[in-house]
C-alpha cells in the first residue's frame, strides 16, 4: 500500500513540477538609471533635461506659480525652456490642475473661475502655441512629473513654484526607465481633460500703450470704425516705428480696404486720400507728407503724440494684475462696420505683466 501512496506522490509532483516550468519564465530586468534630484538638486537636472531633449516632453503638474513673465525666476525659466523647446519641434503637451473649490454658499458663477493658482502659466503658454489642458474640474491631478524623449521620468513631490525650488524640503527623482516612461505616458493619456478649454487667441496684435485711451475714445464718438482698422494697418506695416518717414501703396491698401464695402468710397485712391488725411486733422495720429498726391508712394509719419481723455464710453474694470473695458459691438463685430480687413475682428484686451500695460487688438 505505502509502494502505491509513493508512486502516485512521484506522478504527482512530477506532473506539478512540468506545469511550473510551463508557467514560470525568468524574470529579466532591464537596467534602470537612478539620479537623486531632491531640494536645490532638482532646477539645474530638470533645466537641462528640458534644454537636451530631442523629441517629446510630456508634464503634469498640480502647480506652476508664475506671476512675472518679464522677469527670470526660475520658475520662468523651466517654462522658457518648455517654450523653446517647442520651437525647436519638440511634442510638447502638459496638463495642469484645476479643482473646483466650493468658496461660495451661492453657487453661482463659473466653477473654474474658482481655481486661478496656473491660470498665468497656462495663459502664457497656450500664448506662445504650447499644447496645455487642464485636467477635468472633478477631480485633483496631484502629479509633479515629466516625461522626456520617452525616456526619461523626472517625478517627486517638487511643484513648480519659487519656494519649491529654492526652499522647500522636496523629494525628486530622475530616472531613465523605457518601460516606466511607458507606463507612466499611458496613465498620462488616460487623464481626463476639461473639455470647456479657454481660448486664447494667437493671432497677430497691434500693440498700443494704455495712453491711446484717449484717443480710442474720440473713435468711438465719431463712428470711425473703418478708420480706426486703417489706423492699425499704417501701424503693423509700419513695424511700430514712430516718427519715421514710411511709404504705402494705394493698391495694396485699396484692395485690403475694399472688401465689404458697399460704396465707391474704398475703391478710388481719391477717397483713400481724404481718409488719411482725417487720420491727421481730425486724430494727430500720423502726419501726411505728400497729401496732394493721389499716386503711389503715400508717405506719412505716425505721430507718437496722444490727446484727449477718457470718457465713461469706455468702461475700465481692473483686478489683480488683467485690465479689460468694453467697447461699442461695432468696433469688434466680424460682420459689422469693421469689416475692411482681411481678418477683420477686432479683440481687445489688456494685462499688466511686469507693471506695463498694453492694449491688445486682434487684426
């Protein structure tokens, strides 16, 4: 009886032993570099990973604290770097946390106006074409990490902001891991995204010092929709250059100026004329040195000089560091009076970065 316990004992252990080999494969492990990054460590490492990468950068992160774009902190830098490395053609794509917080009993009003801690980063770098979400309002995207070159992962506890970077106690990893920048790619993809994104618009701005207030108002007594546009093409092809002699062709004005209008008046270089010459009569805004001429070269002068003040026309609301004011419908309706230019609406805004304010307007 024991003979036939032991031989049924061999049939099964040997029968078990052949299935855990079928089973069981040998673990290879794939050789991780890691670079302690903790405290003061973490800037320089993760400046020059960003500066040497050669294909795709992809970051989140719960908090860049960015209130100077003018100045060189060196949270500024790393976002300069990310900005440049876009220009270089690198994938960049970063999202940013904003929670909804409940700071009023009311509930009303826009949940994401709540939240403002990246709304400065994020404005800066969806500006200047970088591809930045936030992370859907429902949830915390508490992750401090980069994914460069799908490569190498630079993660810990180390967010964005001056006191992390200089002061805090923070613990930061470098690691070059294939398979871990994998992974951790993959979770990244999988994180939702608000889907009410803020638009920034990118095109091209005629920049105006806050002092053409004055004269912005008189544009708007007089309806002079169609001269205010004129106004700011003499500006963008004159490249900003004040009192200096510059040279425009009829023709080119004529044929930008004539699209939807209705009258001759854009479509004979005499009504041109009479146009340029109310810019300087009526607003000081240029001085026209050959105003009898109805032939190509126009020259003019764009005056530097600013007269006037401002009316309660224009509403001026400011808080923290963004100005805005408002403005008659016909001055920023694509399908009104404005509509001489090329790309005719008008955007107007206004921020204060560094102490200087501009006025924005959308060509």
């Amino acid at each position: 009886m024991q003979k036939l316990i032991n031989i049924i004992l061999i049939i099964f252990l040997s029968h078990n032993i052949a299935f855990a080999q079928t089973i069981v494969k040998p673990v290879v492990t794939a050789k991780v570099d890691i670079q302690n990054i903790s405290n003061r460590k973490y800037f320089q490492t993760t400046l020059d990973s960003i500066n040497n990468a050669k294909s795709s950068i992809y970051m989140t992160m719960y908090f860049i604290s960015l209130s100077d774009t003018q100045g060189n902190s060196k949270v500024l830098q790393l976002v300069n770097a990310l900005i440049a490395a876009h220009k270089r053609g690198l994938k960049i794509k970063i999202i940013l946390d904003r929670t909804f917080t409940f700071t009023s009993s009311s509930g009303q009003g826009d949940p994401r106006k709540n939240d403002v801690r990246n709304q400065v980063a994020y404005t800066y770098l969806k500006s200047n074409g970088l591809e930045v979400y936030y992370e859907d309002i429902t949830n915390y995207t508490h992750i401090k990490s980069l994914i460069i070159d799908e490569e190498t992962v630079i993660i810990g506890s180390t967010n964005w902001t001056t006191s992390a970077l200089t002061k805090n106690n923070e613990a930061s990893l470098l690691i070059k891991s294939k398979s871990l920048a994998q992974e951790l790619t993959e979770d990244f993809n999988k994180i939702q995204l608000d889907q009410e994104e803020e638009y920034i618009d990118n095109s091209p701005k005629v920049e105006l010092p806050i002092s053409f207030m004055p004269i912005f108002e008189k544009f708007i007594e007089k309806h002079d929709e169609k001269l205010f546009s004129m106004y700011l093409y003499f500006i963008q092809k004159a490249n900003f250059e004040f009192e200096t002699e510059k040279e425009f062709e009829y023709k080119e004005l004529r044929e930008l100026f004539q699209k939807g209008a209705t009258s001759k008046e854009f479509k004979q270089n005499y009504y041109l004329r009479e146009y340029i010459k109310r810019l300087e009569k009526r607003y000081g805004l240029i001085k026209y040195l050959n105003p009898k001429n109805t032939t190509d070269p126009i020259k003019l002068m764009l005056s530097s000089e600013v007269k006037g003040k401002v009316s309660d026309q224009i509403v001026i609301s400011t808080k923290g560091e963004n100005q805005s004011f408002t403005i008659p419908q016909s001055f920023c309706n694509t399908t009104g009076t404005s509509a001489y230019l090329a790309n005719p609406s008008i955007v107007i805004s206004s921020t204060a970065y560094g102490g200087k304010s501009h006025i924005k307007l959308g060509l």
